[in-house]
C-alpha cells in the first residue's frame, strides 16, 4: 500500500526564487506510486487556493494507475485543474506526453514540482499552459488520448465551464478519467449533467474517503458516424 512518507517544510532548493511571493513558504510531501517517488510541493501563502492543497483524489487516483498496472507510453494526456501536478507528474512518468493546465498563476509551482521530480531525460514530454475552462479551448488541439481531472467537481457554478472543456477535450476515441470525492452537489455532475454527453462508470471506490474514480467516454452520435463506401 502505497503511503506518505513525509511531510517537511521546504526551503524548495533555491528553485523559482524569482518567482515566489516572499510571504510564500513551501511544503514538501513525499509519496510513492508505480515504483517512483515523487517530492510534491505546495506554495502556501502564494494566493493559490485550492491549488495549493495534495487533494486526497490525487492520491486515490494514483494508487488506481498503480493498481490497474496503466502504462500511458505514446499516449497524449491532458491534465485539468493540475494544482500541484501529482498526477500529471505520475501520467508523464508512466510515459505519457503530458499538458498541465490551470490558472496562469500556479505555473510557478507546478514547475517546481516537474523540474523536481522529471529527469531531464524525458522533461520534453510534460509542459505547462494556462486555461481557464470554457475558454481560450481554440489554443488547443481537441486530440488527447486521455484527460485527467482530480476534484474538479467542486462549485456548481463551474459546471457550465467544466462540461463545455470535458465536451472539447472529450472526443471519440479519449478516455477521461476523474476522482471525486462524493459530496452532495457531486450527484448532479456525475448523474445528470455528464450522462447526457458521455457514458460514465464507476471503475473504483474508496470507502475510507468515499469518494469514487470515473472512466467517461463520449457517446457516439450520428454525426460521428462515418458512412462506409
């Protein structure tokens, strides 16, 4: 079972210095998954909100891409709602062509976390960029193999913006994967909102956090169905 190993405060190693609000301090955790070990750290003080918090969906999340044995090698993969990167960094790590997105102003922090834990080696294969859902969608290609999102279900009034990006992202032939911790308002996203665009199951389930991780594809319409000559 894979488990923190440590929690510290962190000096971040002099990385961003320029960058980094002097009220700012860093925290450093420790995990482990799929045989790597990642030190993920978080700017707290930096104005990040909830970007700056290891969600417990990012852990669940990771211990179900080690657990099904997932292997992304060759594969497009766009994280929603990075925050920390935790799981991206893991995605890209599993060799996945990796995009972290989420407001412009978590880009120092989730760059600190992938120039800490992505060898140079492969550092070609994980980027930053800035979205905000519902917008700014025509700077990127629609065609992902997979889009991550942990606890993105969090504000009923984001849900328009939220199926609108799942709804770019989410072509024929991605898989979208979330983890979502299951509060009240959840029902609504999960139940009615996305079934009307997507098939959506169930694919694992923690009873100690209850919270549940979904596997969502589109749903063929006839529009998408090309005539064979």
């Amino acid at each position: 079972m894979t488990t923190i190993k440590r929690e510290e405060e962190s000096t971040g190693d002099g990385q961003n210095k320029e960058s980094v609000n002097p009220d700012t301090f860093i925290m450093e955790n420790a995990y482990e998954f799929c045989g790597y070990h990642l030190r993920i750290t978080r700017f707290i003080n930096a104005d990040l909100g909830y970007s700056s918090y290891v969600w417990d969906s990012a852990i669940f999340l990771c211990k179900y891409f080690e657990k099904e044995n997932i292997n992304f090698t060759g594969k497009k993969v766009i994280e929603l709602g990075s925050g920390t990167g935790m799981v991206g960094i893991l995605a890209a790590l599993l060799g996945g062509d990796v995009t972290l997105t989420d407001k412009p102003k978590v880009r120092t922090q989730l760059e600190n976390n992938v120039g800490i834990n992505i060898p140079s080696v492969c550092s070609h294969r994980i980027r930053f960029r800035p979205l905000i859902w519902g917008e700014d969608l025509d700077n990127f290609s629609p065609i992902y193999d997979f889009v991550l999102g942990t606890d993105i279900v969090y504000s009923s009034a984001a849900y328009p913006a939220l199926v609108k990006t799942l709804r770019y992202f989410g072509q024929l032939g991605t898989t979208i994967i979330m983890c979502s911790e299951l509060r009240e308002v959840h029902g609504a996203f999960h139940n009615d909102l996305i079934t009307q665009y997507f098939h959506s199951q169930i694919v694992a389930h923690s009873e100690d956090n209850d919270m549940n991780v979904y596997k969502i594809t589109k749903i063929e319409s006839l529009g998408d169905t090309k005539c064979k000559q």
